[in-house]
C-alpha cells in the first residue's frame, strides 16, 4: 500500500480533515523505521524503532493531528520525537515544531532524517521531555507521544490560554485515554478522544551526589 492508498484507507476510517490527509500522503512512512520494517512501513499498525520505542500507527497519527485541529504559524511543543513521523505530519500541517527526545539515539536519527526531508521551523532536543520547554513557550498546543500518569501540570501551564494539550493518559500496564485538555484562564477542560495504548514516558533518572 503507498501512501495515497494509506491516506484513502485513513479517509474511509473517518479521518475527514482534508489537510491530514494530504500530508500523510505526501510522506514516506519507510523513511521513517528501520530498514527491518521497512516492508511493513505502509501498514496501519505500529512497528518497532529500537531503542524499545515505536512509530505509531498512521491512523493514530492522523487521529491526533486531526484532534489537534493544527493551523498554519502555530507553535507546537511534541514531547517525544521517536522517528520524527508525527513532527514532520504537524510541520506539514504548517506548524513550528519544538521536539524533545531523551533516546539520544533516536533524536540523532530524527534530526538527520527530517534534514534530508528539507522540512524547516523544526527545532529539535535531546532530553527529558517532562519539564518541557519553557524558554520557547507559551505554545498553542503540546502534543504527547509517549503516555504519563496523568496529565503533566508542567506541560499545561506552557499552554496558552485557548490553547490545547493532546495526551495518552494511563499506566503502562493499563489500556490509556487519548485526551483533549483546552487550556482555561482557570485550569482546562478535559474531553477524552479514544482508547489507546502508547509507550510510557519516561525521564531522566536523577543524578546521584
């Protein structure tokens, strides 16, 4: 299945944001994963990235960038890069992303992939991604790949207000819930989206004196 197949299927399962799907037309998902999983690349399912992380599965990946309603000039914070697919998408979508990595590894290979894919207003950094990026912020969404607890008050509060927070909420042990939060003067609103089952975020352990 190319792309354009990928994007027809997205389509007839219910991804209706026509700038979705364009862009996740106009990326090769094979770029994006190993050379090992590189014949299942155009399957809608997720596939492993080493490193004991994965690239989600396309339809997830338009689900959320659907539910994050991007508009162009937008700044984005993404709390984990993985193989930079769901970066590129949102760049795509016109956005000015801010992506944090803690797998040295995978932020390395992110960088170098999303340069030679020429994509631009992407700023890329290795690290913990649990206090976010408070220099660059605030943004107009966050975005999570990977799944904390519970929803990360740090990364909320670098949310404008009438921003919105996009997370899979849950333990690793636990289905999750995709969730919405749209940030308030007072806190945020909280809609759940949709069952999933991410990675667990993790941080940086603490250094010992």
């Amino acid at each position: 299945m190319g792309d354009a197949d990928l994007a027809r299927e997205l389509s007839q399962r219910g991804i209706t944001d026509r700038r979705v799907l364009e862009a996740m037309a106009s990326l090769d998902r094979r770029l994006f994963v190993p050379p090992s999983e590189r014949t299942r690349a155009t399957a809608d399912q997720p596939l492993p990235i080493g490193h004991g992380q994965t690239i989600s599965q396309p339809y997830i990946v338009a689900f959320m960038s659907q539910a994050l309603a991007v508009q162009p000039g937008e700044r984005i914070l993404e709390i984990g890069t993985g193989s930079g697919y769901q970066t590129a998408v949102l760049v795509r979508l016109g956005a000015e992303v801010y992506s944090i990595e803690i797998v040295p590894e995978l932020a390395a290979q992110a960088r170098e992939r999303l340069q030679e894919l020429g994509l631009e207003k992407i700023h890329l950094r290795q690290g913990d991604g649990s206090p976010g990026w408070k220099e660059a912020g605030p943004f107009d969404a966050v975005v999570l790949t990977a799944a904390p607890p519970r929803v990360p008050e740090a990364l909320l509060e670098q949310v404008r207000v009438g921003g919105r927070l996009l997370a899979p909420v849950g333990e690793q042990d636990e289905l999750q819930q995709l969730v919405l939060v749209r940030r308030a003067a007072d806190g945020g609103a909280v809609e759940r989206l949709l069952s999933v089952r991410f990675v667990p975020m993790t941080r940086s352990a603490p250094r010992l004196c």
